[in-house]
C-alpha cells in the first residue's frame, strides 16, 4: 500500500529559487542577474512593440473565439515556424520532409521529442542522450523522465572561458553509434559560448561518421546576434548535409511571449526517405503523444507570433524589435568589459564580448557569487552566469565595481 510519507523533500528549482529571494531583498540597489529574461534599460520587462500591434489585431478581430486548436496547433503559425528555422526556401520545406507540432514553448518542444524518441527510437538498443557540460539544467530532467539514460560532452573550457572544442568532438569520436547529441544552436545557455562556423562544419562531420542523430534546441534565434539567418544557420547547415534530426524551437525570448508558452516540435526526414509516408508517420504518432500529454495547445501566443511571421510588414518590424534587443545587450557587453578593464579588476575579460546571446559566464566563483549577493544585493546563479539583460546604464557602474571588489 502507498502513503504519501515515502515521498522525499525535492530540492527547490535553483533558478525560481533564487528569483524568490531577489523578490525578499528590500535593498534600492538590488540587481537581478539571475532570471533569464530580457529587461529594458530600466530593469524592466519589455512588450515588443510589434507584439502589442500583434495583440491590438487580434482584440479587434471580431471573428477571435476561445475554441479549441487543432492537436498539432494553428497551422499557419507551424508553418511559418518551419520558415523562420530552416529558411523560407528549405528545400526540406518544398519535398515535404518536415513535420511540425505547435508545443508548450521550448520545454514543451523538447519534451515532445524526447517522449517521440524514448518511444521509437532504435528501441531495444543502446540510446544514450548526450548534453554539453554544462546545459540548461531542464535536459537533465525532461529526457530522465522518459527514461533516456544521458551523459555529457565537454564544452566549456574553465582556462580560455571559451569552447573545448578538442573535448568535444573527442567525444562525439568515442560516442556509442546512435548517440543522441543535444545541441544548442545559438547563443548557449548557460555559456554563450558558440561553436564557429567552421567547428560546426566538423561537428556535423563527426555526427555524420559516427552515426549520431542530433536534437537542435533552439530558444534565441534573432534574439543573440539580431540577424535570424546567422542565428539559425547551424541547423540549416546539418538539414543541408541531409541529416534526419528534431528541432525544438522556443518563442519565449525572441517575441518576448515568455508567459504565453509558444513554441513548436519540427521532425526532419531524411532525403532519402519515401518523404510522404515516413512524415505521414511519425505526423500521425506525434499526434497521438501530443493529444494524451496536453490534448491541444493553447492559442494565443501562437496566434500573435502567426500574426506577425505571416506579415512581412510586421515581420520586418519584429527584426528591429530583435536587433534592438540583442543591441542593448552587446552593447552592455561592451561596456562591462571595458569598466572591468579600466579599473584593472584581476583576470582577462574579454570572454564576456566573445560571448553572445543572454547569458555570460562570467568566471566567478560560487564563493565570490555569494559575496557578491551578501555585500552587494547581486543575484546570479552559483556558477557564475549572469544574464546580460538585467544590466543596463543605470546599475552597470555599480556591478562593474562590486565584481572588481569580490574578485580581489
Ligand atoms: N532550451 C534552452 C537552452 C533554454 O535556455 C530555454 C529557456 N530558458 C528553453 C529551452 C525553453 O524555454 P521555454 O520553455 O520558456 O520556451
């Protein structure tokens, strides 16, 4: 029989942890460096124009009812999310090969592959999930649930606050055949620490060799470095080479829909395949894990996304919305480094402009964090990533100097 006494304390969630004791601090110079979020310059969130417009068209639709979506999502919002990340003439596109369910945001998308292979992917076989050390910590958990059994490969080297790019492909080298290898295809959560083009040129080749199959997690395209091409170029790059791979695409960060859960779960097949019925299928099984997980998804943040993606007018104005974004927060980097610098704060920081995208892992050390918390009303994660976003004109000055103080 079962009492509800055998169930252990789970540890809080790091990250809404530290959000709830950032909330506690009474302090006026408090900084928020944790929560992974895009704030104004004045710390504050941000509507994006282009979705208020978005939003305005929808209110005033007098058509706009609170029905059901279909168990794969709104249609014109799936489609143009496969535009948006393979490119608007993918060949993949035009041969049909792509198969896409609307999903609850990034977690959502990444959860629906994960379930999709843990159920059909080379069942009875040896499958390991391969994830960067580090990762978002959400991988860790997601493939665990559904019984993937996972190791890392290394990513971030601790000396040039850069990519190990050695260890890495070493790894993917002595990888089981098979391997599922997670891949973050732009601005990399937790590091920003990016593969160049050429490394992904060899990743891709490895991966081929090794017959490997990747899983993109993608949660900031346009939002690291303003240029959605550039910033999706990666998985376009492997859909190029042929490969059969699943996308998991976020909206969170780059339409600023955090709370609204849009996201979406692209399957590729291969060129090889019989297109039509090898997507058919796995269409019809993804249907069916979608419909017993959340039935259908929900619609509106969908709906203003599809408002905009399928309007060039607004699409082209969410692109500035995007460069104005990923512009604050270059330019922080810029600024951040340049006060370390100025005041000859111990240590090189030119890791922090060779980062990109939200985060930046700064270097410090868990005990010059929790300094930096205690003296300082500074709150970031204990592995010493910040987020960019919550930096700005007004407190850059007073970080700038508490870091220097806490590093020497
Ligand atoms: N993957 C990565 C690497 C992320 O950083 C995030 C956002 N923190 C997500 C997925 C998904 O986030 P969401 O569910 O809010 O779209």
């Amino acid at each position: 029989s079962f009492s509800a006494d055998v169930v252990p304390q789970a540890p809080e969630d790091p990250l809404f942890g530290l959000m709830a004791a950032y909330r506690r601090d009474t302090d006026p110079n408090k900084v928020d460096l944790g929560i992974g979020a895009y704030r104004d310059n004045n710390a504050k969130p941000w509507v994006l124009p282009v979705v208020k417009k978005a939003d305005e068209i929808l209110r005033n639709d007098p058509n706009l009812n609170h029905e059901y979506l279909p168990i794969a999502g709104l249609a014109d919002f799936t489609s143009a999310s496969q535009k948006l990340v393979l490119g608007a003439d993918s060949p993949a596109i035009k041969e049909k090969r792509v198969t896409s369910l609307q999903t609850i945001s990034g977690t959502g998308a990444v959860h629906l592959g994960a379930l999709f292979l843990s159920k059909f992917y080379r069942p009875n076989q040896q499958r390991t999930v391969y994830f960067s050390d580090p990762t978002w910590p959400n991988h860790f958990q997601i493939f665990s649930n559904v019984q993937l059994p996972y190791l890392t490969y290394p990513y971030f080297d601790k000396e040039t606050r850069g990519l190990d790019f050695d260890g890495f492909i070493n790894t993917l080298n002595n990888a089981a055949e098979g391997s599922i290898i997670v891949l973050h295809a732009c601005a990399h959560n937790p590091t920003g620490v990016d593969p160049t083009q050429e490394q992904w040129k060899e990743i891709a080749k490895v991966i081929k060799e090794r017959k490997l199959f990747p899983f993109f997690d993608t949660a900031y395209q346009g939002f690291a470095s303003g240029d959605l091409a550039r910033d999706g170029w990666a998985i376009r790059y492997f859909v190029e080479q042929g490969f059969e791979l699943v996308i998991a695409q976020s909206y969170a960060k780059n339409f600023g829909l955090y709370g609204e859960r849009a996201g979406c779960f692209h399957f590729v097949t291969s060129p090889t395949s019989d297109a039509d019925s090898v997507t058919a299928r796995v269409a019809s099984q993804l249907a069916i894990l979608q419909r017993s997980e959340i039935s259908n998804p929900p619609a509106y943040g969908a709906r203003i996304a599809s408002t905009v993606l399928n309007n060039p007018e607004l699409f082209a104005e969410w692109e500035a919305n995007l460069r104005e974004m990923s512009g604050r927060i270059i330019a922080m980097r810029k600024a951040l480094r340049s006060k370390l610098e100025e005041l000859g704060t111990p240590g090189t920081w030119n890791h922090i402009t060779d980062q990109i995208g939200m985060f930046s892992f700064t270097g410090l050390t868990e005990k010059q964090v929790l300094k930096l918390r205690e003296d300082s009303h500074i709150y970031m994660t204990k592995n010493g990533r910040i987020s960019m976003a919550g930096l700005n004109t007004h407190n850059i000055d007073y970080f700038a100097k508490a870091v220097d103080k806490a590093v020497r």
